[in-house]
C-alpha cells in the first residue's frame, strides 16, 4: 500500500466509542486533523453507514464517505483507529476502523488492497492487536 496514505497522526490505538457513530466520527475527526478531507466528509461517512454497513468481519470496519462527498476528499488517505473495547457495530463487536477518504474512484483499488491485508487472519489479528503506531505503519505500508 501507498506509504503516503497513512500519516502516523491518523493511527489512533487507544479510543473509545459508545456506539458505531460515534467510532464513525472519531475516524473522520482522524482525517480532518491530519488535512484530508474536509468536515462535511464526516457526516457523508454516517451517511454511507446509514444505507450500507461498512462492517468486513473478523471485528473490522472500513466507513468511509458517499460518492456525493467527493469535493470534500482533499487527498487519498487512511486512518486506522482502535477500539480495544469494542463497539457494538448492528451485534457485531467492532474493534478495528479503517477510515478511508479516496477521490474519484480510488477508494475501489484502496479496500481491494486493505482487504487483501485483513483477509490474512495473521496479519488481521497483527492490526486488531497493534498497541504501537509502528506496527501498523510497518502492517499498511510494508
């Protein structure tokens, strides 16, 4: 995966979240601070969650915005924020987000590779377990 599309800042290890909006929230808050997309990309990704759950499996969610929120993607990146209590995600326990901002159709590419990665239970188990953000630079980024 691009080494470009995860800024260390957006690795947040430690969070928690009361339900599944609020860990939405905390991963596009994750995006705006490091400057990729803009506020209203937040809601755009509740928005999404709303008609589709962004749940992969394996304690892993991947929310990311709508197609109409594209003119608030600044540039393609990630974040990746855990919930090492989990969230109840529809009855499923969600420990791991992986936030994605991608412009035009970039995001496609983006969750076939992070699917890849969280598709080897080894590597999937690495990342939900990661307590420093070098792991899972060295995880994304190779």
């Amino acid at each position: 995966m691009r080494d470009d599309l995860l800024d260390p800042r957006a690795v947040l290890l430690r969070e928690s979240a009361p339900d599944r909006a609020a860990a939405i929230r905390r991963c596009g808050r994750a995006l705006v601070e490091v400057g990729a997309v803009a506020e209203p990309y937040i809601e755009a990704m509740l928005e999404r969650e709303r008609s589709l759950s962004t749940y992969v499996g394996e304690g892993v969610a991947i929310p990311h915005g709508t197609g109409a929120a594209k003119a608030d993607i600044l540039r393609d990146a990630l974040c990746v924020v855990r919930f090492p209590a989990g969230v109840d995600w529809d009855g499923e326990r969600v420990t791991l987000c992986v936030g994605i901002a991608a412009k035009d159709n970039g995001h496609v590419p983006l969750l076939a590779e992070l699917a890849e990665i969280l598709l080897d239970p080894e590597r999937a188990r690495a990342l939900r377990e990661a307590t420093e953000v070098s792991h899972v630079m060295k995880e994304l980024t190779g």
